[in-house]
C-alpha cells in the first residue's frame, strides 16, 4: 500500500485517525511491523539502551543512529520513518544541526528527524526546517536531559512546568514543525495540547488524548521484563518464547538430535 507522509499524519488527526507507532532498530523487525500496517516507525535513540544496553541514551553516536536507520528504511516500505537525532547533535549551533540533519537524511533516507526540545533548540529547528527537512519536536520528559532532570519521573505536573511545556509546544508549531512526540506528561495536559494545535501529537505515557501512541517494541513484545513502567502494555511474551526456543535447541544439540538426515547434505 501506498507510503505514509507527513502532510498524511494531519489529515489523519483532522479525521480524527488515531496514529499508530513503534520504535524499531533494525532491517528484520522493521519488516514485520511495516508489513503488519504499522504506520510510523521511530528509530528512536532508545536503540542506546535496547540495542547497545547503555544505561542513557546521551552514549549513542551520529554515526550509530545513522547506521539503525539506514536499516530501519531498508525494512519498511509503508511507514513513515523518523530518526531521532542523538545528544549533542542539535543544541545550539543552527548550521551544524542542519549539517547532522542532512547527513542523517541523506544517508538514511528517512522521512523525517525528531529534536528534544522546545524554545532553547528552535534557532536550530528553524534552520534545519528551512532545509526542508520535517522535523517532529519531543517534549515532556526529555532522556537526553537526564543528568539536568536526575529522574525520568512524569514531568508537568507542576504548573509552571505545564505552562513552559505548553509554550513550547505552541512555539514548535510556529516555527513548522510538523508533529509532537509527548512523553510521561499527565493525561489532562497532553489532551489539552493536542487540542491547542493544529500538528498531530505522539503519546507515549501521556494518556489516550494524543493523536497517535508509540512504544519501544522489545517492551511492547515482551523482551525485555527488566522495565514495567504504568504506561507500557506487552502484547507478546517473546522473552518466553525465545528463551523455551534457545533451550530446545541447546537440549537438541546436544543430543545429537539436529542436524537429522533432512537437514544435511
Ligand atoms: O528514543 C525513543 O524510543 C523515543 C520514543 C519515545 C519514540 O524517543
Ligand atoms: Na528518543
């Protein structure tokens, strides 16, 4: 079927269409979830702790991302792609966050980037929009920030943090961006800014008021039991499966029960 755009993702929040996203990582499960009719895929810096097992995501570089999403868009032929772009790649110096943004575009061929940040990154936003590359803004609880915040704990719920997060949010859709990712922020807030604009907002751990929900897909498939946030819902158990599949090949392995006669030359 026909590929997902992002003037599309509008049109699907004025028809009131929820969107439906996952991260992924790699050319196989891009494959699977693109083919199962998924209709955006994250390449999210998330692949720093799911993929390389980093305990932030502030450790992954340009040139790793640029390497999972190159995979990612190999595997998928529908969904929209966007890639995060990594810590310290957009913060404050325009000309060289649209230098990263074209080299990840160019590299990749994603659809689209996705920047932490609101106010304090949009001289640099501005200056990778006009390049004319779509940029998705992603706000709330922001893991890049970590050593600032000291907790990844649901952020907004104090009133001067909503409204500086409603601000940015408002400012983001001024400068053009075309779609917020909002994350660990309470339901209420998250409703009322995807009521406040016009672009489609991404929820993750923002309730069911977004336009659209995205989950990282090792928890949504049950492969990694370490993290049970509120928020996450698993709709596989493949840690299980993987691990009852591991054991039966080591048992018939050592058995002598694989290879059999059909299964050699
Ligand atoms: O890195 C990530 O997985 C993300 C998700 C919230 C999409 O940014
Ligand atoms: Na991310």
């Amino acid at each position: 079927s026909k590929k997902v755009t992002a003037p599309e993702l509008l049109k699907m929040k004025e028809a009131g269409i929820k969107i439906s996203a996952l991260t992924a990582y790699d050319y196989t499960m891009a494959k699977i979830i693109d083919s199962a009719g998924i209709d955006v895929i994250i390449v999210g810096d998330s692949a720093s702790n799911t993929m390389i097992g980093n305990l932030t995501t502030l450790s992954i570089t340009l040139d790793q991302m640029v390497n999972y999403a190159k995979a990612v868009v190999n595997g998928t032929s529908r969904a929209l792609v966007i890639v995060d772009m990594p810590f310290g790649t957009v913060s404050g110096n325009p000309y060289k966050s649209m230098e990263a943004a074209i080299r990840m575009m160019q590299e990749t061929g994603a659809d689209a980037i996705k920047v932490e940040g609101g106010i304090e990154v949009a001289d640099d936003v501005k200056k990778i929009l006009n390049a004319g590359i779509p940029v998705m803004a992603h706000l709330g609880l922001m893991p890049q920030s970590i050593n600032k915040y000291g907790t990844y704990n649901v952020r907004g719920k104090e009133d001067a943090e909503a409204k500086k997060l409603i601000e940015d949010c408002l400012r983001m859709e001024d400068l053009g961006v075309f779609g917020l990712l909002l994350e660990k922020i309470p339901a209420t807030l998250a409703s009322e800014i995807s009521s406040k604009v016009k672009i489609p907002t991404i929820g993750i751990g923002a309730g069911s008021g977004t336009d659209g929900q995205v989950l990282v897909i090792q928890d949504v498939m049950g492969m990694n039991n370490d993290f049970s946030p509120r928020f996450l819902r698993r709709y596989a158990d493949l840690h299980s499966i993987m691990t009852m599949a591991t054991q039966n090949y080591i048992a018939d392995v050592k058995a002598a029960n694989f290879p059999n006669e059909d299964e050699c030359y």
